[in-house]
C-alpha cells in the first residue's frame, strides 16, 4: 500500500495526541521511533496490537525507542483507549488524515465482502536520523513488538 521504503526519509510529520500535545518528527532526533497506523481505536485487532507494544514497552525504552499510535479516531476515543489500556506512550487524533497520508496507509479495504477506504495497519520504524529503517505491512497484532524488536 505505502510507497515509503527502507531508506526513504520519513515524511516529516506534526499532530496532536489524546492530550492536545503537538508531536513532530523532529521531536524524536537522536531516538529510534515506531509509528504505528491502526484502523480504529477499541477495536479488538487494534487493541491486541498496542497491548503487546504496551507489554513490551520497557524493551522498546531499553534501546532506545519511542511509540507513537496513530488512527483516523478523534481525541477524545483516543484518550478512552489509551486510559482504559494504561498505554504508556501517545496516541495521536489523525482526524484530518494528514499523517495518514504522508506515510501513505489510507487506501481500498476489503472486510466481510464489503469494500471501503480506510487504513491499512501498517509500522514504520524510523532511525536516530530520520530515516525509515523498515515498514512493517504484515502486522500480527498479538505479537507485534517481537516483529519489530527481533
């Protein structure tokens, strides 16, 4: 779906978490930093996925990793998600679809015969410089931090 490849710099991105604080890319220099696209908050993919970056989190902050989850859902059912799952990292309000689009994961989806624009759950892993180091589009969500750690 994404035309962003290993190498490619990452789009330089700004948006606002569940909070209303402002993340930017530049935020992150000198850090590695794992964005990951999912389709809707609460959902129960999605939650599968952040509960494991959730459960692994002290791995991710001992080499030096930062998260950020981003999906199309507004601050306020971001905030819900991320409370009553206790995510120790933000979760930004994409409501606009601005990142969504500069990272390239909204496009066609097929659910139960059914086919509609969404987003496609995809991780990006950028280095200390900026610099996509993979995307990650095959997600398995119950084990995702082991696909970005190992």
């Amino acid at each position: 779906m994404t035309t962003l490849k290993k190498g490619d710099k990452a789009p330089n991105f700004s948006g606002l978490d569940q909070d209303g604080q402002l993340h930017k890319l530049s935020d992150y220099a000198g850090k590695k930093l794992v964005v990951f696209f999912y389709p809707k908050a609460s959902t129960p993919g999605c939650t599968a996925e952040a509960c494991d970056l959730r459960d692994n989190f002290e791995r991710f902050q001992a080499n030096n990793y930062e998260l950020l989850g981003v999906s199309a859902d507004s601050s306020k059912a971001q905030l819900k998600f991320k409370e009553k799952y206790e995510f120790p990292f933000p979760l930004l309000a994409d409501e606009d679809k601005s990142l969504i689009e500069a990272f390239g994961v909204w496009g066609p989806k097929k659910f139960m015969g059914k086919e509609y624009d969404g987003i496609h759950r995809t991780t990006f892993v950028i280095d200390e410089n900026g610099i996509i180091d993979s995307v990650i589009e095959k997600v398995k969500t119950k084990e995702h931090a082991a696909q970005i750690l190992d």
